[in-house]
C-alpha cells in the first residue's frame, strides 16, 4: 500500500516524472504499484504569460540594479570636482558619475536635466550603463521630454553590449508593445 511520502512517477514517453511535480498524485482503486498514466495538457506559453508571472519580482529587482547608487558614500565635492575634469577631457566614467550624482541628487542639487545631459554624453562615447540610464530618461520623460523611440534606441545599442538590465526593458517593451509594435518573439529574443 501507498504511503504519503511515497512519490507518484508518470511514464512520458521513455522519461519516468515523479507525478507529484505534474499533478496531484491519484491513487487507483486496485492498483498497489508506485506508477501510473497520465494525459497532460499542453498548453502554450507566451512571452506575455511568462511576464505577467515574474514581472513584479524582476520589477524590484531591476530597480535595485539599474544604475550605480551612493548609498552611504555621498562623492565629496572634491571628488566631484575631479570628475568634472576628468569629463572634460571626455572620460566616460566620470560623465556618467555627474550623471548619476544629479540624477540622485548625490553631493549636488538633483536635476534631471542635467543627469539626462551628463549620461548622454557618457553613452555617446559607448558607456554601457549609461546608455541604459538615457534610455530610461526617455522611457519615463525625466530630464528630456517622454520619447520611446529614443528609449529603444538607447537600450538597443546598451543591449548589444550585453547590459541585462537593458535587455530585460527591451523585452519587456517589445512583449507589451509599449512605443513599438508588439512582438513577443522580438521580446523573447531580447531576455
């Protein structure tokens, strides 16, 4: 006789599945044997379904990564001072650091403007993550007027460096068909 610890398996096919993974287990009357036949339903999944199940968890996720953060270590103004002329001979690190200092108000005024100015010129010189944060810019209107064309194009060319974080957004853009066409198989290529 069955126990309750016992797991139930399934032929599928030539795999044996413990049926406990698939379905409850169901025991039939007369029949004292650990195996059992099933049908399962089949039934598609969409770039859509799958979202719907894991956005909120990615959501959370994704905002704790999607730019670098002072937490507890406010940039003096000595070390923003040295980024700002460090961005001046066009050093990429440092235009993207000013970017991140004003778009959280870190040791300057917060001004998205300028956040949105100091990271343009940071991506345009190819700085990954802030080509990512551009796109956010324009994706949500902050610091540059709301424009989901320039969005996509700034999380393409950060997602053709392999930033995930952009990759994710332009999944999530494609499968929702937010300011382009929706296209799930477009989304599904981009996570």
């Amino acid at each position: 006789m069955k126990t309750a610890t016992s797991p139930t398996v399934s032929a599928i096919g030539t795999r044996l599945v413990p049926c406990d993974l698939i379905t409850p287990p169901v025991h039939l009357a007369g029949h004292n044997h650990p195996f059992k036949r099933i049908e399962l339903e089949v039934r598609p999944i969409t770039c859509t379904t799958i979202l719907r199940k894991i956005l909120p968890i990615a959501a959370i996720l994704f905002c704790l990564c999607s730019s670098q953060v002072f937490a507890e270590d406010v940039p003096s103004s000595e070390q923003i001072a040295n980024w700002r002329k460090a961005a001046d001979k066009g050093n990429a690190e440092a235009l993207f650091s000013l970017g991140v200092c004003y778009d959280q108000g870190a040791g300057v005024k917060q001004d998205k403007a300028e956040a949105a100015m100091w990271y343009r010129k940071a991506a345009e010189l190819g700085h990954v993550i802030a080509q990512n944060n551009l796109g956010f810019c324009y994706a949500n209107g902050q610091g540059v007027p709301k424009n989901e064309v320039e969005a996509v194009k700034w999380f393409h060319k950060s997602a053709e460096q392999g930033n995930a974080m952009s990759q994710y957004k332009l999944g999530t853009i494609y499968a929702f068909g937010e300011g382009v066409p929706k296209d799930e198989v477009e989304g599904a290529k981009s996570y």
